[in-house]
C-alpha cells in the first residue's frame, strides 16, 4: 500500500505540469502491477482514449459538439445529446444543462456506461447539455490568449459564476429557441449556480428549475480531505508562484495510462482517494470503472480555483475570492470579499443530498435550505451510506436514484405550470373579484 501511495504522489503532481510527465511515465508503468488482460479491463483501456463526445458515440447515442464564447473571450465546449437511442426526440421536453463539479468536466455524466445520467435523460426526452468550464479539457480555447499565457489561467470562481455558466445558459437558449432551461448541476457546479443566481437576477427568469445534486453553499460541517486544500492553501499558493505553475490536474495521455495501469493493480488506493474527498461508499459504486471516473475527475483548472475553494472552506460560506486588504479595497471597494446572498435566488430550487457526504454534510445542507426561499423539496439519498460521488456513479444508478431524479425533474415542471395557473387565475379574481377563490 505504501509503495502504491509514493508511486501515486508524482503521478498526481504531473498533472500541474505535463512536460516533467514524461519523465515519470516509464518509471512509474514499469513499477505498477499490470493490468489484468480481460475483457472488461480491454473496453476498461478503449475508454480511457475517448473524450466525451466518442463515448457518447460509443453507447449508440447522436452528439453535437457546441463551442458557447464567455464575454471574456474564452471558448466553452458543450456536448449535446439530440435524440435517444430509444427513439425520443430532444423536442419533446425542456434543455436541460448537466454542469460538473470542481477539477472535473462533461465526462462525469456519461462515463457510468449505459447506466449514465446524460444517456438516462435523453432517454426520457430531455434535450440534454454537457456543460464545461473554462480552461478544463474542453474549454481549452480563448479568442485572443494561448494556454501559455498567465493571463489564461488568471480565474477564480468568480469568473466562473460571472461568464461561464451564463454564457452556457443563454447559448443552449439561443440554439433551442427556448425561453427557460433545466439547471442540474453537481458540488462546485451547485456552488457556481448559486452564486450566479444571486448575483444575477435575471439568470432566475431563464431558469425552469434547479436541481443541486450534492449541493455546495455552506461548508461549515466539512470533513472531506479538501479541507487540506484550506489548510494548506497558502503554501500551495507560494508553492505555485515559486514553481511559475498556474494549472491544477490538467488531462493528459499520461494520467490516462496511469490510471489504466494503477487502479486495477492497485484499487484500494483508487477508491481510498475518492472516499477521502467524497465520503466512503466503495460498495454502491461499479470499482471496474474507478480509471475512467478518476480521468473524468482530471479536467483541469486553475491553481487559483483551488485556491478560492480553500477561501472558501475557511469562512464556511460563499464569498467573492479574497485578494487581501490592499487589493480588496481596489476591486470590490470594501476590506473584506462581498458575500453571495443565497436568499436572492428565486428560481425554483431541489436540493439533493446523501447523509455520508464529506463534502456537502447534512448540517450544512440544512444551513443552506434555511438560506434559500424557493425551495419546492430537499430530499436525502435513499442509502444512509451514499456519499458526494453517489448521483453518478452508482451500479444500478437508474434503479436507486435516476427515476427518482425523473420525480424531482417533474415536479419542477409540474411547478411552473402551477405557478402559471396561480397567477391567471389571480388575475382572473381581481377582473372580477373573485378574491376569495385565491
């Protein structure tokens, strides 16, 4: 174990920087235990090489790869799914927008087989969009900067909530030519959502509904291992600026053979991660797959987004990304970073959560529903021992959770339609004063 854990260290380290990959790579492939020769491990190693728009092929689904340009210039990839395999067109329901936590990218909700989310939904009807931040393995792009430049990786969060998602959401509008969309969204991704809806009141009215899957707006309670990411943030800060390093966990070939080689030989080590950061429920998820999700989990970002996670772990809330008292005073005009008021958010809100969670506790999912105003349903993960990574990577995942997801998606449409009769009928009362059937 210990072995497996040294050898894993500078495997993780590469990630920052690609061009010391290679001189690890041989080293390290030499070192691990083989993969087994079998038939799930060949299709296990056939996946790895696939970005998200193969795999999605792969399965026997439509796709549509979409580029969405942030007012910052940066160029965000979407996958699109048109159609089901079963035969159900994506005009048959509402956009919905699949957005992905923090390191992690599209792959999340398409890299469980045929027992994925993205394949579920579209499946059911729902025209369904894989959304992507800036600068992870599919937004690699900017109008005028190149990866290279400082400048591109110069983001927090902030830019996150302020372009990112926005720029999605009106992109996936404008390409349906229709008014509102579903916002599903998981950890930082329920983090970003909510800091956009409170700080962008008009985001709400393109909003049907927002599912937040593990959601992410109060960290008091955490006990997840990114609580080091708090701890330590500014060593790893000094860290990086000593090194010049401004990325964190960037995709590469190398990860890809790592993990094909490492997990298989060595997959205590590979689940032991993902319980540290997530929670421990190894038995409900498919342990075959932990290359492939792992992968999914190294779409890169910037070494200032880990950063403003620590930020944020420190304070237990959310807050604008915190440049210190001099520079603070210069950006936001005041001494300490403004708050995100989850209380201004007025889309329709679900808040989805499991009782083993280390990174989105019970207590401060209760914290968060006590914040919000809008909330139709807060319900807990069937499993008492279902962690932060149970919504997508289950076995059996559309039998334990995804029809239930189906009920939760319904009643955010059932809402709407509720609301609208609310209102024509109030209108309806007041034209001929009929108050008191309101």
């Amino acid at each position: 174990m210990m072995r497996s854990i040294v050898l894993l260290f500078p495997a993780l380290c590469c990630t920052c920087r690609a061009d010391l990959a290679s001189s690890f790579e041989d080293i390290l492939l030499d070192a691990i235990n083989p993969v087994e020769d079998d038939e799930v491990s060949r299709e296990i190693a056939k996946e790895l090489k696939m970005g998200a728009p193969e795999m999605i092929a792969h399965y026997g689904y439509k796709v549509e790869n979409h580029t969405a340009k942030t007012e910052d210039g940066f160029l965000l990839g979407l996958q699109r799914i048109p159609e089901s395999t079963k035969g159900a067109k994506a005009s048959e329901k509402y956009p919905v927008l699949l957005q992905h936590g923090v390191l992690c990218c599209s792959g999340n909700f398409i890299d469980n087989g045929n027992d994925s989310l993205g394949f579920f939904l579209a499946d059911k009807g729902y025209d369904v969009w894989l959304g992507n931040l800036r600068a992870n393995r599919y937004s690699k792009k900017h109008m005028t900067l190149k990866e290279e430049d400082d400048a591109f990786w110069d983001f927090s969060i902030d830019e996150h909530v302020t372009y990112d998602l926005p720029a999605m959401i009106d992109y996936i509008r404008s390409t349906t030519k229709k008014d509102k969309i579903l916002l599903v969204a998981h950890s930082m991704g329920t983090t970003i959502s909510f800091s956009m809806l409170a700080s962008q009141p008009e985001m709400n009215k393109k909003i049907k509904g927002f599912l937040a899957l593990a959601p992410v707006g109060s960290v008091k309670y955490i006990t997840s291992s990114a609580i080091y990411a708090a701890k330590y943030s500014a060593v790893i800060k000094s860290a990086a600026e000593f090194a010049n390093v401004k990325q964190f966990a960037t995709h590469s070939p190398f990860v890809e053979n790592f993990l094909r080689h490492f997990c298989p030989g060595s997959p205590g080590v590979c689940t032991g991660f993902v319980n540290l950061y997530s929670g421990y429920d190894s038995h409900l998820i498919n342990q075959t797959r932990y290359p492939i999700y792992l992968s999914d989990c190294t779409g890169g970002t910037s070494v200032k987004v880990m950063n403003h996670l620590g930020q944020l772990i420190t304070n237990g809330g959310l807050n604008k990304f915190d440049y210190g008292l001099t520079k603070n005073k210069e950006v936001y005009g005041q001494d300490f970073p403004p708050e995100y008021d989850v209380g201004k958010v007025t889309a329709p809100v679900i808040l989805v959560h499991a009782a083993n969670d280390a990174l989105s506790d019970p207590l401060d999912v209760a914290i968060l529903n006590a914040k919000l105003k809008t909330v139709i349903e807060k319900y807990l993960f069937p499993d008492y021992t279902g962690t932060h990574s149970a919504f997508f990577w289950l076995t059996n995942a559309t039998e334990r959770f995804f029809n239930k997801l189906l009920e939760l998606l319904k009643k955010i449409e059932k809402n709407e339609i509720k609301k609208i009769i609310y209102i024509l009928i109030k209108f309806l009362g007041k034209c001929n004063n009929y108050n008191g059937y309101i």
